[in-house]
C-alpha cells in the first residue's frame, strides 16, 4: 500500500454504536501465512505507509477496524490468514473505476484473462492522489461494451501489480474463478517471472541468488530494507535470482527472476548487494554512483537520466498455467523505447571505451 493513502481524517471516523451510520469497508488485507503474532496497530502502521499509529489506534477505538469480521482494539494481536478490514463513514466512491480512453497494449486476451505490456508512468489502479487515469480505468474502456465484467467488483481484476514506473507484463482476471486460480499461483509462487534491469556498477558475479527478508525502512516509511533473520516481526522473505547480460563498465544490464513477489523486491535487492537500479529515485538510483568526476562523463549520464527518467525495470516476461485451460503460457514483452534507449546508450559508450562485455552466462536459462 505505497503511495497510496493518505492520514485519515477526525470526521471520518464513526463512534461504534447503537444509532451509528453504517461504515464503509475501504481497505482490506490478508495476513500472511508466517505472520508472527503482532499488535494490530504495528502491523497496520506497517504497511500503510501514509498513515500515523495514533490515527491507526483512533480508528481502532471508534471500532472502524475489523478483523474476521468483528471489530477489534489496537491492542489485537493478529495471527495468519487474519483478515483485516478497515471501514469508514462514507462509502468508497472516489475509487469507482470509471472507464476512460487510455491507450495501451494488450498482449493476449481471452474469455478469462487479459494480459497488458504496462507502459511506464502508468498508475495500475486509483488511489488517494490517483483517482483516475490508471491502468484499471483503461481496462474498464476496453471492457466497456461488455457489462458482464464490472472491475469494481473485488472478484475479478488484478492477479498480481507492478510500480508505477516500472513497465512490462501484468496480468488480470475476467471471471471470478480466474483470479482465484491465478492469484494461487502467485501465492504457492508457481508462476514464472523474468525483469531486465539496469543498475549501477560492474556486477562481479554472472549469476547468483539474493536472499533477504524485506520490510519497511523504519527511518524512511516509503521504502524497504533487508532484514537479518528475526530482526523485525514484519520482513517477509524474499529470494530474486539473477544474471548478468551485459556489462558497461559502470553500469550492467541484469535479468532477475523472482521466486518470491515482495514490493521493491528487485530494486532493494540489487541495492542490497550494492547495485542500486539506474535512475531509481526512491533508492538514490537518480545520482552518479559509478563513474569518474570529469564533465563529460556527467553530461553523458544527465543525458541518460533524460532518456529514461524512472527506474529502469521492465517486466519483460511471464509464465502461468491458464485457469480454464490448464495449458502453460508463456509470454514475452518487448522493451520500452525509453529503456531501449538507455540500453544502447550505454552499449555504445561501452563499446567505443572497450569495456563493454557479454558473459557466458547471458546464454544460460536460470
């Protein structure tokens, strides 16, 4: 729930009781399944970035926070598969996916599924802040001669999400026994998933394994950090796969593949292990961290910053048993222009300085 919401008002907070209006489910999460038993108020202050524990524990009070159904104190411990549900006193709205005439790229579609090539910049679905011109808009357009499919209904939609700025393949469910046969791929982590990045520095290794429990930096909210093992009741562990493609020098294209789908997974990861993504501003990325100091090193990566001027992520490619049919897909996307760019950018520069190299490994299947 990054970049999502914002601190809940006084007035939208219901005093539960016998003459009270009805609340409004807003937002809803499931606990996983290695959750160790915390208080509600941490857990929630946890993964709503936007919002403070006091604003968290008033809600509690007013009985706006649920779980299983019933509502609880700040003081609940949860414990797996808890759902969590938070309500307020009007009803959700300002999130009704309304369809608007937003191009984008459809990969394959069928009586089940869609599959997008998500442009970069792209929101995937309203929120505070982004009420409109998401990813989920654009679809609802595309859907719209077709009054069975209503992305407002929880049952269908997203599988699975990716950043704003980055780009690439994302999948979405048409029917109700889509998502649920989808979303368990996703979860048992069946589902084969490949990005290209772009990071900052010459990686040594052709290939290896970054493991690390991941949670919210507690000196910045809107990020996340490794954890050691046991440090912090909340970081899930994560595991990304890597290789490398191609190396510039200062830079170096990579491929990872995720056995695990945490948020930021790759861009912590690789800044990890010391290769920050390029142009990652959330995670220093839009700064020279590799390279010399003369002028003409740093116009050429202000250019390059200009060229791609996200974090340089793409989703490139995706496999996943379909839910009607059993048959595995696999599917591949091709890189953004901006990307694209970057890319041959840096090859040439590489090439003109006789750093640029191609490891064998760029030929082996992970």
């Amino acid at each position: 729930m990054e970049d999502f919401l914002e601190e809940i008002e006084e007035d939208e907070l219901e005093v539960v009781g016998e003459e009270q209006r009805e609340l409004y489910e807003h937002y809803r999460f499931v606990v996983d399944k290695g959750q160790a038993l915390v208080r509600i108020d941490k857990y929630l202050v946890n993964i709503m970035a936007a919002i403070s524990r006091n604003r968290i524990q008033d809600a509690a009070d007013c009985g706006n926070i649920h779980v299983n159904g019933k509502s609880v104190k700040s003081n609940y411990r949860v414990k797996p598969f808890d759902i969590i549900t938070i309500h307020l006193a009007y009803p959700p709205s300002e999130f009704e996916i309304i369809p608007q005439d937003i191009p984008i790229k459809i990969v394959y579609e069928d009586d089940d599924i869609i599959l997008v090539n998500k442009q970069p910049g792209l929101v995937v679905h309203p929120g505070f802040g982004n009420f409109d011109g998401t990813l989920l808009n654009a679809i609802a357009w595309h859907l719209k001669d077709q009054p069975e499919f209503n992305l407002n209904d929880s049952r269908i939609g997203l599988v699975h999400r990716i950043d704003k700025d980055t780009s690439g393949l994302l999948l979405l469910a048409k029917t109700e026994y889509a998502k649920m046969h989808l979303g368990k791929q996703f979860f048992e982590k069946t589902t084969q998933r490949r990005y290209q990045a772009l990071v900052w520095g010459n990686v040594k290794e052709d290939q290896g394994t970054i493991v690390g429990a991941l949670a919210r930096d507690p000196r910045d909210r809107m990020q996340f950090t490794v954890f050691p093992d046991g440090e912090n009741p909340f970081a899930k562990h994560a595991v990304t796969h890597y290789r490398v493609l191609e190396r510039f020098g200062y830079v170096t294209l990579v491929e990872c593949r995720l056995e695990t789908g945490r948020t930021h997974q790759i861009r912590v990861h690789m800044k990890h292990i010391g290769h920050t993504l390029f142009a990652d501003e959330r995670y220093g990325g839009h700064l020279i961290l590799k390279g010399n100091t003369s002028t003409m090193y740093k116009a050429f990566v202000k250019n390059c910053f200009y060229i791609c001027p996200r974090q340089a992520l793409h989703a490139k490619t995706l496999g996943f048993v379909h839910p009607a049919t059993n048959e595995y897909m696999h599917f591949e996307s091709e890189l953004p222009q901006d990307l694209s760019e970057l890319i041959q950018k840096w090859r040439d520069y590489a090439i003109t300085l006789g750093i640029h190299q191609v490891p064998e490994s760029a030929a082996i299947e992970l």
